[in-house]
C-alpha cells in the first residue's frame, strides 16, 4: 500500500502487519512527507485511509471515536454526488431538484450570482446544512444520514477555505495549521513541525509561520488557510469564493495553487465563485446555477460557447438579460412621484 | 397587531428561547465530558477568565469592605456594639455581598468578553471552520469556558470576602479605633462553616453557572453581524445581572427557611 522511502534492513526489522498490510511508522510518516510536498513517484498517502479506518492501527497515532459506516475509496464513481436536493429558507426556494456530480480528481467549478446559494451548496456537501428533499453523496456516504461521529470522521478527510479563511484569531499562523494534527492525531510534536512547515512551504508562508492571522494581508491568510485545509492531506476541498477581494497578484497565486494543490496532491476541488475569468482558466468542469437548478454545464469551453441568455448574460456579465438586474419594484416613475404624487 | 397579540408574540417568544437555551446547555453539559482529555483547555480558560476579573474583584472588595466598616460602625456605636463590627462584615460578605457582588462584576467584565468572543468567531467563521474540520465547538469552545467559569466563579467571591474583610478590618479597627482582637473573635464564634461560608459557596456556584451559561449562549446565539454581536454582549450582563439577583432572593429564602 505505501512503498516509499528506503527499505533498509533496519526498517524492515521494525515493520509491523497489520490485517495482512506490512506497515511502518517512519514509511507512513516519510510518504505522508513526500506526497505532501509532491515527490516524483511519491504515491498518495491519506493517513485515515491507512490507520483509522482499518481498524486497530489507529490507536497510537490517530484518534477513532465513534462508529459508522467507513467510507471506501471508489475511483470509478464520482466523489460528490447532489440527487434531487430542494433546500428552503423559510419562504424562499435556494434549490429545487438539485442534481449535479462532482468528478474525481478534477477541479470542478460551481458558479453562479451571489445569493443563489452557492456557499449554502458547500454547506450541504460538508453536512452542515440538511436539504428538505434528496441526497447528498460523498464518497458513497449520505451526508444527511450519516450520525455525528460518521458525518465527523468523513469531515477529516474533506477541506474547507472559507471567503474569511476563518484563521482562529488567537493562533499564530503555524499553530492555524497545527490545530487540526493536534486535534485529530497523536503525532509527536517532531513530526507536526514538519508537517506543518512543509503545507506552509507549499502556500509559501513559512517564513510567517509565527505571524498572527491580523497581520496578514487578505491573500495570505487565505493562503494560510489553505495550508490548514490541506494539512490532513484531505481528499476534497472545497473553496468558498476564493478569488473575492484579491489583488491581482495574489488572485494568480491562489489559482496556480489550486491547480498544482489538485494535481500534485491528487485531490479533487470543489470551487464556488462567481469569477468567470478565473474559474475558466482553471476548472475542469463548470456548473452554472441558477433559480434553484443547474442552469448549464460543461467544460469552460463549452460554458463560453453556450447559446443560452442566461449563460450568456453571466460569462459577459451583461445587465440585461434573464437575470433581472433590478430588484422587483413599482414602476420607476410612479415611484419618483410618490403617493399623491 | 394589536396589544394582547403583541404580548403572546413577546411571550412565546421568550419561551423558545429559554427552550433553546435549556437544549443548548444540555449540550454543553454533555460536551463536558470530553473535557477529561483536554483539561488543559479549562485551565487555560480559569487563568483568562479568572485573570480578566481578579483585579476589578479585589478593588472591589477593598472598597465594599471600607464601606461595610465605615456604615457599620456608625450603626453599631449607637448601640454600643462595635465590638460587633467583624461579625457584621464578615457574614455581609460571606452570605450576600461577596457571592453577589462578584456575579455582577463577572457578569461585567468576564461574561461580556466571553459572548463577545464567541459571538465574533460565529461573525468570522470560526465556529464554522472548526466544524468542517470536524472539531465540534461546543467540546473545543464552549464547554471549557463555560467549566472554567463554573470553578471561577466561587474562588472569585472567596477573594471578593476576603479583600472585603481585610478593607472592613482596616476602616473599623485602624480609622474607628475597634478593638483587633475582638474583631476577630467575634467573626470567629459568629460566622458558621455550614450556614454562612458554605451557604455564600453554592450561591457563588449557582451564579457561576447561571452567568457563564447565559454569557457562553448568547454569544453562540447571537447573529453573525457586528449588531448581533453588541447585542448579544448587552443582553448577557442585562440577563445575568437580573438572574443573579432574583436568584439571589429566592436562594437566600430557601436558605433562611433551612435554618
């Protein structure tokens, strides 16, 4: 399962088998290491795949509460899957028979205006928000009938960047990017610095590694907050707006790192953003939302190329359209003129 | 709507919330016992909280024990009993004045930072972020500040009675001119174990955790926007401070009734 690393004498002496798998400590902590930091012919390690939940081998160096179902890796099926799913706030409909697949390894792109429930999408993957009707998907699990421990321990292996980043205020940037090695593993103190140093590395920000989240600016605490998604070599992140507000040298950085974080981590990427340029320069398959459906999809290619008003109204960001630009109101003039008028 | 309306609305309104909010400390409650793992988590949290509020809590105490010596005096000369002064002092504070007291100045200083810092990691998605990091906040969060809060609280009005008694004894023997000795001993044969120091101890217990419950909740509650913040902060010193006094007089009824 994991072949990397040199196999000395030595190492080979300390293996352990464990359910009929030959393991070693320093092997899982060096592949770890290198899948992280994207070595030629690393393979991908995802630590929960290999302790928690096989059973046993998690009690020294991972935390395993609770039970559930254990999800298992299935390359063929899609990663994320949204069946007929209608979600409410109150009076108004976000969505309506929601159906959409979100591919393995690939980056895909989820776009629409604001207020359509983009983010509240991501929330429905990650188990935070029910839907009123349908299912929600991931890695063969049923996110809203999963039980608390089961919804959690899928929650490890997914990644979250929010719009804010959401970096924990009283936290150095390093001990950001810690908190979730700490909280979910026992790896000696030896071990999270590296771990940690290499994801930084990775967002270039280990040289701000003792810097608090205030004295970053917007696109290096997104970074940073990257560095923390990442850090438990997740399966899936997913990127709430993460091009909003920056500048344009941070918003090419952030995209280059997406796209280098997918492929040489081998994740799949979940984006939300209504950016239409950069979602087309980086995506792999775009979704456009909108009135509670799938509006259209496809590749950038075909997103751009698309006959549709309403697709064609939002890739040229067109006022007229579809999509009202005004919010429904009396007519203008009577307005104006007011009551009496 | 009319008034009657108006008025069912407020009251099933308060209703749920005081569902909710009954709910949410079940939870906490329940989220506490994860905390024999990361007891660290609650020191942490005793040394903030208790640090936040120990220097208010001893002038405080200073001064409400000046005072105490001061009115005190003056009332028991009439009678010719200043001997008494310790004694009055001393079971003030241990019954009323210390458990009380410091509930309001942590409702002040403690209770309002700990749901404005709540309330603003909900603003700012930290709350959010911990959960799809799969760390439940109320095990991570809130259930050590609100514990921290709950052990706090009583060594806070100890504090509170004994600055209390020092500032009474300064005022009363060192300005007024009491005899030291029978301060001391007439506070030692007056104030009981059971009836006054323990009795001052769990009220300063109930305090703690009806200030830390309300405080922990409605920053948890509050609405994600700056408003909603302020807001939380404002209700958590108004909810508490009414609840500590109200408490207060109904723990301090139960209490003379046992005697």
């Amino acid at each position: 399962m994991i072949r990397v690393g040199a196999n000395t004498d030595k190492q080979r002496e300390t293996r352990s088998v464990v359910h009929g798998t030959v393991y070693h400590q320093q092997e899982i902590l060096i592949a770890a290491a290198s899948s992280a930091i994207g070595v030629p012919g690393a393979r991908r390690v995802d630590p929960y795949a290999v302790l928690p939940y096989n059973g046993p081998p998690c009690k020294k160096y991972m935390t395993c509460k609770g039970k559930g179902p254990v999800p298992v890796l299935e390359p063929k099926k899609p990663l994320v899957e949204i069946r007929n799913v209608s979600f409410h706030r109150g009076e108004r409909t976000i969505f309506e028979d929601l159906n959409l697949t979100i591919a393995r390894g690939k980056i895909t792109t989820i776009m629409g205006g604001s207020g359509i429930g983009k983010t509240t999408l991501l929330n429905l993957i990650g188990g935070r928000l029910a839907p009123d009707r349908g299912n929600v998907i991931v890695e063969g699990l049923d996110v809203v009938t999963l039980r608390r421990h089961a919804l959690y321990r899928l929650r490890r292996r997914m990644g979250m960047l929010f719009q804010s980043g959401a970096l924990f205020t009283d936290l150095s940037v390093f001990e950001n990017v810690a908190f979730p090695l700490r909280e979910h593993t026992a790896l000696p103190e030896r071990m999270i610095r590296l771990l940690v140093l290499m994801k930084l590395e990775l967002v270039g920000l280990r040289g701000a590694r003792e810097l608090l989240p205030n004295e970053l600016s917007g696109g290096m605490a997104r970074r940073a907050a990257l560095a923390r998604a990442i850090v438990l070599d997740p399966i899936v992140v997913m990127y709430d707006e993460p091009f909003a507000g920056l500048d344009p040298i941070s918003m090419g950085v952030i995209v280059r790192l997406i796209r280098d974080l997918n492929d040489t981590l081998g994740m799949t990427s979940i984006i939300v953003t209504h950016d239409v340029a950069e979602a087309c320069s980086i995506s792999d398959y775009m979704y456009l939302l909108g009135d509670g459906h799938v509006l259209s999809e496809g590749t950038p290619e075909d997103i751009r190329k698309s006959d549709m008003p309403s697709v064609r109204q939002f890739v040229g960001g067109l006022p007229d359209g579809p999509v009202s630009y005004h919010y429904p109101a009396a007519d203008y003039f009577e307005d104006l003129r007011g009551p009496g008028g | 709507m009319n008034q009657i309306q108006r008025l069912g609305r407020a009251t099933i309104d308060t209703l749920e919330r005081l569902g909710r909010a009954t709910l949410f400390l079940l939870r906490v409650l329940r989220a506490t016992r994860t905390l024999t793992g990361r007891f660290r988590l609650v020191v942490q949290q005793v040394y903030s909280v208790g640090v936040m509020t120990l220097v208010i809590v001893l002038v405080s105490g200073l001064f409400v024990g000046f005072v105490l010596g001061l009115q005190g005096y003056n009332t028991l000369v009439r009678y010719g009993a200043e001997s008494s002064l310790g004694l009055l002092v001393a079971l003030s504070l241990t019954r009323e004045l210390g458990p009380v007291v410091t509930a309001l100045l942590f409702a002040g200083r403690a209770g309002s930072a700990l749901a404005a810092e709540i309330g603003l990691m909900k603003t700012t998605e930290q709350l959010a972020g911990m959960e799809m990091m799969a760390v439940d906040p109320m095990e991570r969060i809130v259930a050590p500040r609100f514990v921290a809060g709950v052990i706090a609280m009583p060594l806070l009005a100890a504090i509170f009675s004994v600055v209390g008694v020092f500032g009474g004894y300064l005022v009363g023997v060192g300005l007024m001119g009491v005899d030291g000795g029978l301060f001391w001993s007439q506070m030692r044969s007056g104030v009981g174990i059971y009836n006054d120091v323990l009795g001052g101890v769990v009220k300063s217990v109930v305090f703690g955790v009806i200030v830390t419950w309300i405080a922990v909740f409605e920053g948890y509650d509050a609405q994600p926007t700056a408003e909603g913040v302020g807001r939380a902060t404002t209700r958590t010193v108004v909810t508490s401070s009414l609840a500590v006094l109200g408490l207060d007089f109904i723990m301090t009824a139960l209490m003379m009734r046992g005697l």
